[in-house]
C-alpha cells in the first residue's frame, strides 16, 4: 500500500490534513486561554507537529514534534507514532538530539529517521 499522504489518490490530501490535525490539537492542550493576549513568545510554546507518515497498512502514524526552549534558544524535535483511529501517542525519541522525517519500511516491519545526534543530520 502505498503512503496516502504522498498519493496522488482522490482524498489523500484530506486524509493528510485530517491526520495533521488530529495530532496537533491534542498537543495544544489549551496551553493558553481564550482572555490571554497572544505574543510571539506565546507561539513558541506551541510544539510543532511535522512529516506526518501513515504505515504501509494504514493503520498507524509515526510524525515528529518539535518544542522549543526560548531560555536556551534551541528546539527538540522527537518521534511518536498513534494509531490512526485515535489514541495515545507513543514516544519513538527522547534524546537531547533532534529526531525527524520518519520513513516507514515497505514491511511496516521498522521505521527509518534522521538524528542529529552526531551533531548534524
């Protein structure tokens, strides 16, 4: 099966669209309130929701989150993967280093990603 966010199958951008909002509303978590006054710092509190990749079956998606820490000037992303019917999230990463552009094997069997955990990626 092919990965339906790169197809070019009728729906698959909805189905991309769909699965990136589903994970980034949850991460929001109502972090601010509807009163607070929005500031660029206040943006940055928001982790960022990246490379979202459906498994070869269809069944999961591995994608990235990157936060950002303003007092060290300096973002982490790692990798989680949910279930596409919903769920919790499952953390793949949590190191120091950046992880990101999950790749699933065409079994489903192993998921590929970059690190920049030499440094650079």
């Amino acid at each position: 099966m092919k990965n339906r966010l790169h197809s070019s199958e009728p729906g698959s951008r909805w189905l991309g669209l769909t699965a990136a909002l589903a994970l980034i509303l949850p991460l929001y978590g109502g972090a601010l309130q509807a009163q607070e006054v929005m500031t660029p710092e206040r943006l940055w509190e928001i982790p960022r929701v990246s490379g979202p990749a459906v498994s070869p079956d269809g069944q999961s998606v591995a994608y990235g989150v990157t936060r950002y820490d303003l007092t060290e000037n300096r973002g982490s992303a790692d990798l989680f993967l949910v279930p596409v019917s919903g769920g919790d999230p499952f953390r793949l990463t949590d190191t120091p280093a950046s992880e990101h552009s999950a790749a699933w094997r065409p079994d489903g069997e192993w998921i590929g990603f970059l690190s920049a955990a030499g440094g650079s990626t």
